[in-house]
C-alpha cells in the first residue's frame, strides 16, 4: 500500500535502473532498458524490458511515452499505461520505421519515459441526443490546424 504521492518500485534484476527525471523541469521519469545482451529493433514490434514493477496508488495514471530524441531517429515507442492494480514487469514495445535501419539497445540505455498525472473519476452515460457544439462532428483536421 502507498500513499497517494508515492509510487513503490520493486527491481526485478539487479542491474535494473529506477526512473529519474534528466532535470528538475522535466515532466516525463526516464525508462531504463534491462538485457542480458543487445537487442536489434526493426519495423517488427519488440518489447523491450526495464526489469521493474510499479505499485502505483488509485488515483494516479502512468504512461509509457515515447522520447523525442529516439522519436527522431525514426525509433517509436508505442504509448502504454500501467494500470494501478498491474504489479508485472513494465515493458516498452519499440519498432523502427520501415525505411530506418535497425537500431541497437543495450543494457542501461534510456528507452522511453513515464509520465505521472492524477485520474479524474468520472460517470460515463448513454444519451441519445448531445449538445450542440461549434465544432460538431468535425473530425480530424476540422479546426483548420
């Protein structure tokens, strides 16, 4: 059990790195790769471990996100949240883009970053009318920016 600003990380392999921001104004916890030996990322989905678990409290939402530097290098990283209740070892699904060479990750390199924010508990009810909006139904690309 945690408090509700505490996030418990238990190292499943003890080379596993625990998160840490790069800066004191960084929002996203940098994810640590954890292999035995380098991993070859192409365009197929790989998933790559950290070698840790979370017991994040209700009430907190963590997702896995992508890091810009990777990003452009033509390495993605699919957007993944960890549930509250998950207690398994976090993992990062990475590919590269189709006409990007593979991309190597050792052991220790920096792989994505956790993002932390609070869950609004909301009520979700069917309705057969909504309310008008200016917008509308206008969907991707439909503001113009």
């Amino acid at each position: 059990m945690t408090d509700d600003h505490t996030i418990l990380i238990k190292k499943l392999n003890p080379r596993a790195r625990t998160p840490e921001r790069a800066t004191e104004g960084a929002t996203g916890y940098d994810l640590y790769a954890c292999l035995e030996e380098d991993l070859h990322v192409g365009p197929e989905p790989v998933r790559v471990p950290a070698g840790i678990a979370l017991d994040t409290p209700i009430g907190l939402d963590v997702q896995i996100r992508p890091r810009s530097g990777l990003s452009a290098k033509g390495v993605m990283v699919t957007l993944g949240t960890i549930d509250a209740d998950y207690r398994g070892e976090l993992q990062v699904t990475m590919y590269t883009l189709p006409h990007r060479e593979p991309h190597v990750v050792r052991d220790g390199d920096r792989i994505a970053q956790l993002v932390i924010s609070r869950v609004e508990q909301v009520a979700l009810r069917e309705a057969e009318e909504l309310s008008l909006s200016e917008r509308g139904a206008g969907g991707h690309g439909s503001t113009g920016r």
